[in-house]
C-alpha cells in the first residue's frame, strides 16, 4: 500500500514493494498450512466426515463472490487501507483459535465461513498493492490525461518520493509469497508431525497475526476524505458499474474459468498418484515441481510484464491449460506427469500476471482494489467452489478423464479472452 504524497522521502529506506511482499509472505505462509493440513484437523479433531469437510472448504469459496466485494466496499470507510487489513487478520486468526469451542456441525460451520471471508479480503489488498509498487508508478501528484492508473509511467521512469527508484518486480514479489506457500507446506507438515494436528490453527493464527503488524509497516495509504465520506450504497453501486463495463467482465470470466479449471487438480490428483501406486515423497516431488515452475515463472516474468500485452499473456496461459488438462487426462506416466506439473507456470502463474497486467493497466488506480477482490471472488470463489463440489462425481465416475472437463472449462476462458478482450478496456 502506497501514499502518493508520502511514500518515501529517503532512498535507502526498504523500498515499498519489499513491504508489501514480506506482509504477503506471511498471508501465503497461513495459506500454505490451511490448505494441506486444516482437513487434517476436521478430521482426526472434530471427527468430520469427508462430506462435511468438503462442504466447509467449498463453502467458503462460494461466499466470496458476495461477501468479497462488501467487505472490500466496507474498507472504503477506514481513513487508511492497513487498518483495515490488519483488523481483518487479527480477526480471522481470533476465530481460528476458537473452532475447538464449537459445539457441533453448524457452530463450526459459521466459523469456518466467517474466518474464510475475513481472510479473503487480504489477499487481493496486497495484491494490488504489489502491483502499484512495482508496474510503473506515475509521479507523485500527477496524472497522465487527468486519471492516473497504476501501470502508468512517467517518461518511462518509475518515481517514489520524487526521485527515480529501482525495485523488485512484480513477479519476484508474488514468487516470494508462492515461496512462503511451499515452505510453509513443507514445515507444517514436519510440525504436524512433531506436535500433532492441535499445532495447526496455532500455527495459521499465529502467521495471520504476524501479518497483521507488518501490515501496519507498509508504506501509508490515506484514503480520500471523498472516498470516505460516501456512503456504502454508493461504493456498491460503483463496483457493480465496475462489473458491468463489457471488458472487465469478459476478464473477471475468462481468467476466473481458466484459474477456476484447477480444481479437479488441487482436490483429486493426490489421490490419481496414489492409485497408480505413487510413494508420498515422489507425489511430493510432483507437486514440488508445480511449485518450483510457478515461483520460477514469477521470478523472471518481469521481462514478459514490460514487453507484452496483458491479453497475450492471458492467452497464452490459457492455450498452456488446456494442453495440459488435456495431458493429464489420459492419465499418463510419472515422467510425463512432471512434464505437465511443469505447465503450472502457464496454466496458473502466467493466467495470474497477465490479469495483475490487466488491472493495473486498463483499470483506474482507485479500483485496483476491488478489481482484484472480484477477481478473488469469482475465479477463486464461486467457479472454482461449483468445479471442487462437480469434482467429486467426476473423480467417481471419470478418474482421470475428469481433467478433460477442466479443458473444456479452461477452453471456454480462453475463447473468451480472444473475444472479450479486444479494444479498448475498462477504465481507457
């Protein structure tokens, strides 16, 4: 997060983009425990039937689309953007502690849903603040044609406290956060191991809690008293009127149907490896590797940031999923496998800095924020929870071949992105 007026007035102090990656680092690090190991807690814990458990992870995801862009809107009250992320994490850590108190299914239920949909407004926050600090910032207190947006350059030359700087890029702030994930997968597994699964929500709460004071490190982000003073209808009215614009839509569906189509992946291809007789370290390696290929691709994407259309690489990382859903399909041999664990650099980290691209190009800087929560909110929200609950009969039915119905989903996005993306975008 960033103050136009007050970002830096120093060259050697920590360059904003650092901040904003070290606070996403430890988002990402809470993510990297819930996501492996919370079932785990449900159940051998709380005793949770399978059913159950899935109903509380795609219950979550589906609330996003609505209770996403509220909660972004209600942030808009706040004087500066860190307040509000960093109550939000101290909040949903706060309930993480309190799921051993809940009394039965539905108490438990409530407070999975409330904690998921606090959490959910830090991610596309930090997000659009990496990609303000890093996609070509304007001069302080100028606009280019009265309207600045964030991937705006003056002269070419990125400018913070009124003097040029050189930082990170985008991608090697995000692969730091992908970094955080992986390492926190690998830890949290050797701690569970260790301390058993009670370590769990100690582990995720304490990571949001660190979140949550770095959060009030990063650079000042006042909001507008104008942008305060509206009312919550009027910032509601202004997001749908952000939704209806014709090529943010056609965006927010072809980069949510082509991010959305790894569900099949992230629920069910453990359980493809293991039935083809795959050891634990060697399906660790496969998903390692998908890991590895992301965090490479956001590593060095700063060249593909600054020279190619955020359409192209959308595109692009769709034509990539769709092959390699394809691929996986026909259920091939480990060798192959990796191969296409390799894609991942395409089917998502590619999809995901073409759209970053997207919005912090094509979009007004004001609506970066609710952008990204929309984004969150559909691709990561209620396509993918629809695809995780349709996963299940597929995986049944189908096994592999269930992947192929993800190609046809990543298909349709990317048909989408060659259509819908073309002249003039939101916000131009």
């Amino acid at each position: 997060m960033i103050d136009s007026d007050t970002r830096h007035s120093v060259p050697g102090g920590l360059h904003p983009a650092w901040r904003v990656g070290i606070t996403m680092s430890l988002l990402f690090s809470a993510i990297g425990i819930s996501l492996p190991y919370l079932p785990v807690w449900y159940e051998t814990i709380r005793n949770l039937s399978g059913g159950q458990i899935s109903l509380l992870l795609a219950g979550g995801m589906l609330v996003r689309i609505v209770t996403g862009p509220l909660l972004a809107a209600a942030s808009e009250s706040f004087s500066d953007r860190r307040i509000p992320l960093a109550l939000t994490a101290l909040a949903a850590g706060g309930l993480w502690l309190t799921f051993p108190l809940a009394p039965d299914f539905a108490s438990l239920f409530a407070l999975t849903i409330t904690a998921q949909t606090l959490f959910s407004l830090g991610p596309p926050l930090l997000e659009a603040a990496a990609a303000q600090t890093t996609i070509g910032q304007t001069t302080i207190g100028q606009a280019v044609g009265g309207q600045t947006t964030i991937g705006q350059a003056v002269g070419g030359q990125k400018v913070l406290g009124g003097f040029p700087v050189r930082g990170p890029s985008y991608g090697l702030i995000r692969g730091m956060a992908s970094l955080a994930f992986v390492t926190a997968n690998v830890l949290g597994g050797l701690l569970v191991k260790r301390f058993g699964p009670e370590i769990i929500l100690w582990l995720m709460a304490g990571l949001v809690f660190a979140a949550a004071i770095a959060a009030l490190g990063l650079a000042p982000d006042p909001n507008p008293p104008e942008r305060r003073s509206a009312s919550f209808r009027s910032r509601m009215r202004a997001a749908l009127a952000l939704l209806r614009t014709p090529h943010f839509g056609a965006f927010l569906l072809a980069t949510g149907l082509i991010q959305a189509a790894h569900a099949f992946l992230y629920t069910f291809s453990t359980l493809i490896w293991q039935r083809n007789g795959h050891a634990p370290d060697v399906i660790g390696a496969l998903w390692a590797t998908g890991v590895a290929a992301e965090i490479l691709f956001l590593a060095l994407s700063g060249w593909v940031i600054a020279r190619v259309k955020p359409e192209i690489i959308i595109l692009a990382g769709g034509c990539l999923a769709v092959l390699r859903w394809i691929g996986m399909g026909f259920d091939p041999p480990l060798a192959i496998a990796f191969l296409f664990q390799i894609l991942h650099a395409g089917s998502f980290a590619m999809t995901h800095v073409g759209a970053v691209k997207f919005i912090a190009e094509r979009l007004p800087a004001r609506d970066g924020p609710m952008a990204q929560t929309m984004m969150g909110g559909l691709g990561g929200g209620l396509i993918i929870g629809i695809l995780t609950l349709v996963s299940g009969p597929l995986y049944e039915n189908a096994g592999a071949r269930g992947y192929w119905i993800m190609a046809v989903v990543a298909l349709t996005g990317t048909l989408i992105a060659l259509r819908g993306l073309r002249g003039p975008a939101a916000g131009s």
